[in-house]
C-alpha cells in the first residue's frame, strides 16, 4: 500500500525542499489587507445564501507554554479570564448569529490554545450560547482539540453531553526527553486511557497530532513514538513538521539549535513516518495527513471530493466558514476575513461595534479559478481541465500557459503526469504537492517572498 501511495526519491525531495505555502488557503494569509470593512464581510455572507455554515471557535488560553508551539496563545493560570473572553465572545456571537439565521450548521470546532482550558461551567455556557445563536444539523460534527496534561475523564463525559463528537489529542512525541525540552511532559498510559474512553462514550472520530524536527528527536526515538501511536490507533493521524522560527515566536528560544535535528535527519523521521503509518494501514491523505482506508476523508479523497480550509482536510466542502474569537479566520462567499489578534484589541473592537474584523481580502475571478485549481490538486492529487473549462468558461491550455510552462520541469521530474485532459500527481510528487500547487500561484509570481513560508518538507 505504501508503495502505491508515496515514491521515496531522497534526490528529487532535497531538490526542492524550498520555502512554500502551506495553502489552507489562497491568496494566502500575505494578501489580507486590513483596508477589507464590514461592508465587504456582508456581501461576502449574501453571496451562497444557500450554503450550510461551518463555525471556527478560538480559545486562546494555555495553563503550559509548550516551547514549538507558533499559535495564538495566552498563557495564565487565572481561571477568571476565561469569563471575561467569554462575555466578549456572547457579544460577537449574539452580533453575527442573525446574518446567518436561515443558515444550518453542519460543523463546529473548537481550537486554540487549549479549548479545555475551560472549565465544566464556562463548556457550557459556550455551547448553550452556540445552539441559542445558530440551527445546528441534528447530525453535526462537532469537534475538540484536547491537551491531555489538562483534562480529567469525567470532562470527556461532559464534553460528549454537550454534543461533541470528535476529537483530536497534541500528543507530538512520546520520548520523554523531546517532551521535557519542550515544555510538554505527558502521562503516556492517560493518553491510551483517554482516547480509549473517548471511544467508548461515543466518539465517533479521534485524531493525533504529532510533530517530527523537534530537539534530541531521532529517527529511533521516533520510530518508539510511531509504534505507540500506532497501538492508540487513531482514526486519522496529523504529522506536523516542526518550524523553528524563534526571531517570529519567543518561546522557541527556549529551544536550543544544537539540539535540533539535521534536515537529512528530519528527511529519515519523515521517511519513516510515511512507512509505518502506511504499512501499519493508514492512507497518506497530503501534506502531513493520513487516515484510516475507512475514515470519510480517505473516502472523499478516493472519490475526489475531499476539500481544504484553514482546519485542514475536510469533507465539508461546501460551507461558508464563520471563525469567532481572537485572531479566528472565517472562509466566507468569495472572501477570508481574519479577527483581531490582540486580546486587547479584540477586547475593545468587540466592545464598540460588536465584532472583531481585522482585515481580510474578496477574491477576484482569477484568485477564485486558481483557488479551485489548487484546491483539486492538493486534496485529491489530480485535475480534470475540462471540470475547470465548464466551471470558469475558458480554455485551459490558453489561460494556465505560463503555470504549465513552470510545471513542465516538475513533468520531467515525475512529479506530475500532464494529459490534454488533466493533472494526474504522481507516487513521487505526492510529498511535493505544495511545489506543483506554487506553479499556479500567481501572487508567488508577482513577489519574491519565499522566505516568509516554512520549507515544504
């Protein structure tokens, strides 16, 4: 099955293992302007009337500093902040709920941070505010990142009388050197414990994040982690890698360089972790994803209806995303739109006009075409040029000319097998599908801003 899946050619990896977006979106993150105001987010809203609603909660609290982490995070053991957070949050929620009051909600996650930080009672008061607000599917998804140094079991329980039904655990590596380098010393038998209990109440998906480049980490260390992880036996597994980045995050600093492990080292966890999981069943998904053959993400990759957002992979493709809470992105009509990210500032802006928009971007017909192209290669690794034709009234070959030419050495490599009737990503150019997707990036074209992404590998 791995052989099926990914081609291993060290030669064409270290080729091009440069700088890239990770394109959760596109544009990018790089061209939200904060000159975007209320008007455009609510012709934005009016634009898919008809579209089911996604909602994006942040909560941004950590009892830990965790050394890698690059999130929107405050750290403090002041229990009463989160009160505060949530009387800001009741105001945005009860201001944008009534845009979309004929709108049904298919999915809601919660992220950070760490969403249990949140005790019993402040759990809640958020979801009883949420269903008060918004018309949820009787059949929602509803999902919780959890940090297994801050939960109890009993809070599982409370989590799934609550609604939640989906889970996904930071575990990032079991050695317990790695973990006490970076802050985050866990019980390994809890986790096993945890997740176990996640099943049995009733659960219906669980996922793990791990994370490969971290110190003293080593592809035999690593290899301790994957077969742990492996008995866990999550129904989707994300491996992340680990961005060092210390003059952007402060807390990486705390990490020591000499302690980082070589590319080539990192190169052979990657390598490793792309066997084990498919050897141990799971199918590679893209980019640092993978999922049991059953899971409905392998499904709708099979299928080729798989989708992507600022989450992730995704088979909730056809929603309008509503992020809420300090820095949340929302994904909305043929616009990205992106909260304060100071609490301070989030504070204030919620407190005079209700909501927390900071700037965003409305995407042109061009950025929509490329949007859509993109989106089809990195979710399911081929495109039909005729979907494309019919979709956007153009000639492929015409419009895409210049993108092609840029792809014809990544053809020559065998990243990519190009027809007269689409994009077919090979074994081999599975790994380097955010190089194959930057060809029709047209804004990579017009800057040179590499340096601000991390490397693809």
């Amino acid at each position: 099955m791995s052989e099926q899946q990914i081609d291993w050619d060290l030669a064409l990896i270290q080729k091009y293992n440069y700088s890239g977006p990770r394109y959760t979106s596109y544009p990018t993150a790089l061209e939200f302007s904060e000159d975007f105001e209320d008007a455009a987010f609510l012709q934005a809203v009016a634009r898919y009337p008809e579209r089911p609603l996604s909602l994006y909660v942040h909560i941004p609290f950590c009892h830990k500093l965790c050394y890698f982490c690059g999130c929107n995070k405050i750290v403090t053991r002041q229990q009463h902040k989160a009160d505060q957070y949530l009387d800001a949050l009741e105001q945005e929620i009860r201001h944008r709920a009534p845009l979309f009051a004929d709108r049904h909600v298919s999915q809601l996650h919660w992220g950070g941070g760490t969403p249990t930080y949140l005790n019993k009672a402040q759990i809640s008061r958020l979801m009883t505010l949420l269903r008060e607000n918004f018309h949820f599917n009787t059949d929602a998804e509803i999902s919780i990142e959890v940090d297994p140094r801050e939960i109890e079991l009993d809070v599982l329980d409370h989590l799934r009388a609550e609604g939640f039904n989906r889970l996904s655990m930071g575990v990032q590596d079991f050695n317990k050197e790695v973990q006490r380098l970076v802050n985050r010393e866990q019980d390994e038998e809890f986790i096993f414990a945890l997740l176990n209990h996640a099943r049995d109440i009733g659960f219906t998906s669980t996922n793990i994040d791990l994370i490969y480049g971290l110190p003293k980490q080593t592809p035999e260390s690593f290899a301790f982690t994957l077969k742990r992880v492996t008995e866990l036996n999550p129904d989707r597994l994300s491996v992340f890698n680990y961005a060092h980045l210390p003059t952007l995050f402060a807390a990486q600093r705390k990490i020591k360089d000499a302690d980082l492990p070589s590319a080539q080292q990192k190169l052979d966890v990657l390598q490793e972790t792309i066997v084990s999981l498919t050897q141990a069943g799971y199918q590679f998904i893209g980019m640092d994803h993978f999922a049991r053959p059953d899971d409905e993400l392998a499904v709708a990759q099979r299928e080729g209806v798989l989708h992507r957002n600022f989450q992730g992979y995704t088979t909730q493709g056809d929603t309008d995303l509503l992020g809420m809470g300090v820095s949340a992105i929302s994904m909305i009509g043929d616009g990205y739109m992106q909260n304060q990210k100071e609490l301070k500032r989030y504070y204030q802006q919620v407190d005079e006009r209700g909501n927390a928009l900071w700037r965003g971007i409305t995407l042109t017909r061009d950025d929509c075409i490329r949007r859509d192209v993109i989106k089809a290669l990195i979710c399911n690794f081929r495109l039909d040029f005729n979907a494309v034709e019919q979709q956007w009234g153009l000639h492929f070959a015409e419009y895409f000319a210049e993108d092609l030419q840029l792809l014809s050495p990544l053809a020559k490599d065998g990243l990519v097998d190009i027809s007269e009737k689409g994009i077919q990503v090979t074994a081999k150019g599975r790994l380097l599908i955010r190089n194959i997707c930057m060809c029709f990036d047209a804004y990579l074209r017009q800057k040179a801003r590499m340096q601000q992404f991390s490397r693809v590998i």
